[in-house]
C-alpha cells in the first residue's frame, strides 16, 4: 500500500461567513450596543452628559428669575435731601429700574467697594446730588447715566438738580481691589480640592493605597498630612497674588499678612478636607474630577468671586453665606481691604473649620483604601 494510500483524508473546514442579512453595519451596531451597555458601569457619564446641565440651568434660572432688566443697586446717603431724591426716583418711569436703599455715608461707600452697589448718591447742602461711582465697572456707569436721567425726567427734565461726579479710582474702592481677594479664595478652593482629590485616585488606581495600609502607619495621619502639604503651596499662592496686586495695580492691604495668611491656611485645611471627602469612594479619575466640578460649580457661581453674591435673591442668602468658599472671601477682604482684626473674623472661621472638620472625620470614615 502507497504512502498516499494510508495518509487519512484532511479537510480543511472553511469559516462560516455571517449571514448576507446583517448587512454592510452589522459589526458597527453590534459594537455600538456594546459601549451603550459600557455606560451601565459608568453613571458618572450619563450625570454630567443628561443631569448636570439640567441642574446648572434650573440654578442660574432661579438665580436670575423675574429681575428686571438693568436694576441696578443704589445707594442714597442718607442726610438733607436724600429722601426727596428717593422720591424722585421712585416716582421716575425707570423706578423699576433702581434698588434703592438708604445708607450712612461709611455703609453706603463700604457697599460700593464690596460690590452691594453700582452707584452711590450723595445729597449736598445746595439742593444738588454727587455720584460716587467707577469707571471701570460698566455697570456702575450705565448706573450712573440711568439715575441721572431718571431725575432729570422727574424733575421735569428742565435739569434742575445740579449733579457732580466723584470717580472711584483710588486703590481699596476699584473692582480689581474687590476681584483679586475673591480669586485668591477661588485658587485655594481649586488647588486645595484638586491637589488633594485628584491625587488619592491617583494613588488609588496605581494600587499605592493598599500599599500604604500595610505599614504600620495610622490613617488618620496619612489623611492629614495630605490635606497639610497644601499650607506649603498656600504661602506660594497668597503671596502671588498679593504681590500680583501691590506692584501692578497698587492695591492696599490693611490687613496684616499674619490674618491673612492665618485664614489662607485656614481655607486651605476647609477645602483639603472636602477633597478627602470628595475622593473617598472615587476609583476613577473621570469619577472624581465629576465629583470635583459638582461640589465647586455652586461656589463659582454663588460664593461672590467676580461679583457680590448680595445681587441673588435675599431667600438664597443664608445658604449662600454658609458655604466655605463664600466665607473664605468674606474674610480675605475684611482683612484686605477693611484691615478688620482677626478677632471679628470668628464666624468665618468657625464656617471655614465646621466645614473641613466635618469633612475630615467622614472622609476618615468611608475611606476606601483598594
């Protein structure tokens, strides 16, 4: 028998092709089922992508809901003639243009500088008024220009008040001596919360975490020196910007640095602390930085860094001050630009340490360490 013979038969089978029916796309739907069925382990993604903007939109609506078109916050120092002026404006077809309110000379310009108000109103002895406002802030011009017209139109548009402007250009009353504390505030809430948050996931991902419990360190001192190490970066940042403010804009700082660097390491340790919360079940970075964005959005926007929070509705005030950022800028330019002593500056700081303590003790609590 030949060799060819008693060799047995092999038949190659040929793959089975898919069904003609599929189709050209059935691959690419299969594969798009697939990463819609990724996004089950995911729920971070549908939040932000469905949820979070749905949030923002209802938050700013309520902020800014039913506010007339241009009212702007007017202060009238109150003394001889400041009531006839009120009347003016509140008798002139733009009164529902104007917040008025009736100040001393000190709360009325302490006011302005905070941002409270757009314009100041200054009744003299002769029977005419004096505009404190700045220049630099459009609208406490448009302010300006939309006062003085409605009084003139009350009075019969014969310009019969005589007006005179005062300019609030001298350092301590400009916008940029109200913006710079309130993004001084704003920088250590960020480096203080991403510093600490994003650097946990890090090092929970890389497994460096479950590392670390295997020696015989406490916890609690492993979270703390990571909301710690921020105070060294603190010192960095308030001294930027003070000097940012000091040689370019010629801001005034009353306060001593002590109190300002106290209540820098004061909000440093708040928002540390609420990063450690934060990340403390978070396992994945995309996880945490959501986190992150959701628990500082209502600061940024609310916390007064570019405005003064005073503009929202007065049923949102008290939430709005309790927030640790809101307090943290309060303090900084109390100290800034009033030169206010530390010792008034007690109920911030007590906002500022209820937050960061609460904070550390729940993040020591539910932390995850795999």
């Amino acid at each position: 028998m030949s060799v060819a013979e008693q060799t047995p038969e092999v038949r190659v089978s040929q793959p089975k092709m898919p069904p003609k029916r599929n189709g050209r796309w059935a691959g690419y739907r299969h594969l798009l089922w697939a990463r819609m069925l990724e996004l089950k382990r995911e729920p971070e993604v549908v939040f932000w992508v469905f949820v979070f903007p749905l949030l923002l939109a209802a938050g700013l609506g309520i902020a800014f809901r039913e506010k007339p078109a241009g009212a702007s916050p007017v202060a009238i120092v109150a003394g001889a003639g400041a009531q006839q002026a009120e009347s003016l404006l509140e008798n002139s077809p733009q009164h529902g243009s104007f917040k008025i309110e009736v100040q001393d000379d000190a709360a009325a310009r302490k006011g302005f500088r905070l941002g409270k108000y757009d314009l100041v109103i200054k009744p003299n002895n002769a029977g005419g008024l004096t505009y404190l406002y700045d220049p630099a802030r459009p609208e406490s011009v448009l302010a300006r220009s939309e006062v003085n017209d409605a009084l003139q139109t009350a009075a019969g548009r014969k310009e019969v008040i005589v007006t005179s402007e005062v300019v609030s250009s001298e350092p301590g009353s400009r916008y940029i001596d109200f913006l710079i504390p309130g993004l001084l505030g704003m920088n250590l809430m960020n480096s203080g919360m991403w510093g600490v948050g994003f650097a946990l996931v890090d090092m929970r991902q890389r497994k460096l975490l479950k590392r670390f419990v295997g020696t015989p360190m406490r916890r609690g001192d492993f979270l703390l020196a990571l909301m710690s190490s921020r105070l060294v970066l603190m010192v960095i940042e308030i001294g930027l910007l003070l000097a940012l403010g000091v040689v370019f804009f010629n801001m005034r700082v009353l306060g001593s640095l002590f109190t300002i660097t106290l209540l820098g390491s004061v909000g440093a340790l708040c928002f540390g602390g609420v990063g450690l919360l934060t990340a403390s079940r978070a396992q994945k970075i995309e996880s945490v930085s959501g986190l992150m964005n959701l628990v500082m959005m209502p600061m940024w926007i609310f916390s007064g860094v570019f405005f003064s929070y005073e503009r929202f509705p007065a049923v949102a005030q008290p939430l709005i001050k309790a927030l640790p950022l809101t307090a943290l800028n309060d303090a900084l330019r109390a100290s800034i630009l009033e030169g206010t002593p530390l010792l008034h500056l007690w109920p911030r700081l007590l906002v500022m340490a209820s937050w960061g303590g609460i904070s550390f003790l729940l993040a020591l609590r539910w932390f995850r360490w795999t």
